[in-house]
C-alpha cells in the first residue's frame, strides 16, 4: 500500500498554500490543500491509518466475496453506477418482502381503511367484490411478489367489456397504491399494467312515446322514481336512497346530499315543472321516495309499456339527452347530474335529440283529473 505523503505546493494565485496530499477513495482522486507542515502531516497520518485499517478489514474477507464484488463493481460501472447504488435499489424490495402480507389480507385491511375514511357502503362493495375475486385467482401468493404480466394475465382472462375491465383495473390500482403506502410493496404493477381500449358508443335513451308509455303504465308507488329519473336526471342509487323530506315542493328543489351522491358532494337539482306536476299527488309523502319492490314493478311497467330494449342508465341518459337538446346549457347540465365540468356532456349527449323532440318530452305532463293518462301541448315535431 502506498502510503499518503505531504508535498510541496506552490500556486501564484494562491500564495498562503504551501503543502498538498494527494488522496484516492473509491477509485476518484483528490487533492488537499495546508498553509502549515503540521497541519499536512496530521492530515496524511489520518489518511494512512484509514489506509491501514482499510488493508486488514480487506484481507479479512474471503477470496470468493472479493471476487463477487470485483464482478459486482465491474457489471454496474457502465451504468454509473456502484455496489453501493445497487444495494440502496435492492434493500426497500427486500424490505417490502419481509413486510408483506397476502393479496387477501391487503384486501381487509384496505375495506378497514375505507371504511374509517368514510367511503360509502356501494363503494366498499365494489372493492369487496372485485379485489376479493382477484384475491382468490393468488390464493397465497404475497403482495410484494405480484407483477405487472400476472396483472395483465389476470386481466385479459377476464370474459367481460373493455370498460369493465379498466373498472377492474382501476381498483387494483387503488389496492397496490394502499400496499406501497403501507410498505408491502415497492412498485404498482397494476398502474403498469394495460389498458384496455373503450370503443365510445352513443348512450341509450328512452324515445318521447316510450317515456310516455312507461309513466302511464307506472303503478303509482313507482311513479315518482320514473318521473324523477326521467325528469330530474337522478341515478339510481340516488333515487334508491331518496327521501320525501329532500324534496323541496315549496322551493322546486330535490336535494341530493352528499351521504347519497355518488361523487360525495351535495347537490340541489330543480324541479322542472312537468316534473311538479307528476309529483304533486305525493306533497304529503313521508319516507322512501322509491319503494322497496321498484325493480319488479318497473319490470311490468316497462312490459306494459312496451319497451323491449332498456338501454343502461335509461331514465338519466334521457333527461340528459332532452335537457341538452332543448335548454342548451352544458354548464347547468353538468351541476344537475353532479359533474364537475361540461365535458363529458359534449362527450356523450350532443346532438343526440333534436329540439322539436326535446320539446316534446319537456312537455309531457299528466292530464287534469287523470291517473297517469298524459298530455301534450299542440306543439308538434
């Protein structure tokens, strides 16, 4: 080993240096600059007692470890990069593996999560179904061990849309997120993973005759869930959860607090007035707005209505159809159906319906001292 050594230095720029120690650590040089001998020497001794200790810690190790480490550093030098990189990249996996738990497990402990967050029961549902059956398709397989093609695999097998696929990967995204939080994992694989392509298709919606046919053919408990979907634009859960007391007749407002919005934000819708005219049979209402049989009831409305085909989100889809086409106000479309912007307005409802149409459905009122017989004005298309 050669040892460290104090020489001369003379610098005109620099008049008051007069010792240097040339240095090597790991491979990169340096210099060292002293005004005094003695503060040079003690800097040269430092340095050749570390190269010492050095020496001996060195010989202590095996040849076979020497020989690692020299193919080590010599495998990571084209990258710019050394041992010592390498195992501050390896350690948080490792970590992560000592940590890490089943996909099952990550599965309960995220719903806790949820659950203490606030999220609503339909959302923890959703996680509990999907994550659960992603869950059974690992069995024992740990988190920190799941990659981003066993995702893909997973994903691809799964004989459903293209749209419900990337729901499916979407809360994987939110599970994976919740484990790295955790320190069960190091990287998201399913934020990784494909994407499967939605082809964009026109929204189903009720014609102005069916949407006429379906009120006359409602029983009357079911009435109001008909006409405030159609009329109101509420989703289904939300009218599932809809209570009278937040239907404001005074005001001609529906409010849908944040409890029961999908979104968890409060919203006030207005009630169009073909729509207080359907539900002023109901002013004195308590409770529930939709009963609790509405699925089999409206399955004979909708026979008896002769509507063999019900597109998906029909009554909401509608209202935002004819709402566009006739008021023309993608703003105050979007805060009635609880949007944050216009886009997916123009996305999906623009010139759906034409405006002698939109007219019409706007107009749709039930006839003076009839039970569900409908009226028209004399417009026309």
């Amino acid at each position: 080993m050669r040892k460290h050594q104090v020489r001369p230095y003379r610098d005109s720029r620099r008049p008051h240096l007069k010792h240097v120690v040339n240095v090597k650590e790991e491979g990169k040089r340096s210099r060292s600059f002293f005004e005094t001998k003695k503060e040079a020497d003690t800097f040269a001794e430092q340095k050749n007692i570390e190269l010492l200790n050095g020496g001996i810690e060195a010989a202590q190790f095996s040849s076979a470890l020497r020989v690692m480490a020299r193919e080590a550093a010599t495998t990571l030098a084209p990258f710019g990069k050394n041992i010592r990189d390498a195992v501050k990249f390896y350690l948080p996996h490792l970590q992560a593996m000592n940590r890490t738990c089943t996909f099952q497990a990550l599965t309960n402990e995220l719903l806790i999560a949820k659950k203490k967050d606030g999220a609503s029961a339909r959302y923890l549902g959703d996680l509990r179904s999907r994550l659960g059956q992603f869950a059974a398709s690992m069995g024992n397989k740990t988190v920190a061990s799941i990659t981003a093609r066993e995702v893909d695999e997973w994903l691809r097998a799964l004989e459903v849309s293209a749209t419900t696929r990337n729901n499916f990967r979407r809360v994987l995204i939110v599970a994976f997120n919740f484990a790295q939080t955790g320190g069960y994992c190091v990287g998201n694989p399913a934020k990784t993973s494909a994407k499967a392509k939605e082809v964009e298709t026109a929204v189903g919606i009720l014609t102005v005759d069916e949407t006429t046919r379906l009120l006359t053919s409602a029983a009357k408990p079911l009435l109001p869930y008909v006409a405030i979907g159609a009329f109101a634009g509420l989703r289904r859960a939300e009218l599932e959860r809809l209570e009278w007391k937040e239907v404001d007749f005074q005001a001609g407002e529906i409010e849908v607090t944040a409890s029961k919005a999908k979104s968890a934000r409060r919203r006030v819708v207005k009630i169009m007035p073909n729509l207080a005219q359907w539900l002023s049979p109901y002013v004195e209402n308590r409770g529930n707005v939709t009963p609790s049989e509405y699925r089999d009831l409206l399955d004979v409305a909708r026979k008896a209505a002769s509507i063999e085909v019900w597109p998906n989100n029909a009554l909401r889809h509608s209202f935002a159809s004819y709402h566009l086409a006739r008021f023309k106000d993608a703003a105050a479309l979007a805060h009635e159906l609880g949007h944050t912007n216009a886009t997916l307005i123009y996305q999906h409802y623009r010139q759906i319906v034409r405006p002698a149409q939109a007219a019409r459905y706007w107009e749709i009122t039930p006839a003076p001292g009839g039970e569900n017989i409908v009226q028209f004005s004399a417009s026309t298309e």
